[in-house]
C-alpha cells in the first residue's frame, strides 16, 4: 500500500523534480499529494537563516496543519564572488519572490565584471521529512558549477539558464529532466532522504 506523503510546495517546478525523483527511487511506494489539494492552507514565512531550518519548518507546519507526513526542500544559489549570496535569499534577490527573469538578471549584472575563472557557483538543496508525531530529517546536496554571461537553454527553472555544471559545456536549462535530476543537488538530496521516507512511513504502519 502506498504511504500518502505531502509535498510542502506550491513550486511547480519543483513539485515535477519531487515526483520524478521520489517516483524513480520507490516506485509506487509513495503517494504524493500536492498543496493544491489544501488551498486553504497558509503560506510559510521562510524567516529561517538557514536552508535546513527553512525547509524544516516548511515542512513541519504543513505537517501539522494537515496531519500527513511532509517533505519540503529550501534551495538556492550560492555564488562565490557575492560572498554566498543570493543563498537562502534566492527566490525574492530582485525584489519579488518567485521572478526568475529578474532574479536572474540582478545575478548577472552584479557579475558583470567578474571574469570567468572567479565565476564559481554552486546550488544547495535541503531535503526535510517531517512526521505527525515529530520525528524529522534532513540531507544536504550541493550542484557545483559556473554563472554564464548570458541565459541559456529552456528547460528547467529559477537560475538553471545561467549555471553551467562542472564539466559540461551546456547550462542545467540545456540538459533534460533526467540528466540533471542525476546530478542536481534537488536529486542528489531527495536520493538520499528517499530511504529515510520509506522507513519511516513505514513506521507509522
């Protein structure tokens, strides 16, 4: 029977990365069930300093609004040349949560005159799995890469047309779902929480 689990996210970008990556590593084991089924329900302040404490609590209060195991991730791009940043900021840098044009735009403009070899970058990504009765855990991944000049490629989403992965010649908004889902840092942290999800759903019988 498949045990039914939450994904804490209005994010349909993310919310497609979930189901491939949770689909592929227990195949019809989880039942996942979206936000869009709760539309009532609150939207989280992400106040945390964080990425670990920011998907935490993302999932720990869907969690206990609505009774059923959550998972949420908090992720962003940390570049080396702004000292870290956008990091937990990266969905709102420019102003405005959830404009990736703009977002985009601002990391490229304050990188203008950074030459290439100092435009190491790297995504971080914070699985957190939230239980009814308080349990919880977590997995960090990071995606390590480069910021481009210009945006390229049209899959993907966020920051994906400007970051290319160490090693390749192409940007994350060139690769298909499946080429980045096995070295992304959302892929690489859902891989690892993955057989945590498992045995503790399982726990609650």
């Amino acid at each position: 029977m498949a045990h039914k689990l939450l994904l804490a996210t209005r994010n349909k970008g993310k919310i497609e990365e979930f189901r491939r990556i949770l689909d592929a590593v227990a195949p019809g084991e989880i039942d996942l069930v979206g936000l869009d089924q709760f539309p009532d329900l609150h939207d989280v302040v992400e106040d945390g300093t964080t990425f670990e404490a920011n998907a935490l609590k993302k999932a720990r209060e869907m969690s206990i609004a609505t009774g059923i195991p959550a998972i949420a991730d908090d992720s962003g791009l940390c570049v080396d040349a702004l000292n870290g940043d956008p990091g937990i900021f990266s969905a709102r840098w420019a102003g405005n949560h959830g404009d990736d044009a703009a977002n985009t735009a601002k990391v490229l403009e304050q990188l203008a005159d950074i030459p290439d070899e100092k435009r190491s970058a790297h995504f971080t990504c914070v699985a957190a799995l939230y239980l009814p009765d308080g349990r919880s855990h977590c997995e960090e991944a990071h995606f390590d890469g480069w910021i481009l000049r210009a945006p390229i490629g049209e899959q993907g989403f966020g920051y994906d047309p400007i970051f290319r992965p160490d090693g390749l010649q192409l940007s994350s908004a060139q690769m298909s779902a499946e080429e980045k889902d096995a070295i992304s840092h959302r892929g690489k942290s859902l891989r690892a929480i993955a057989p945590h999800v498992i045995t503790l759903l399982k726990s609650l019988g």
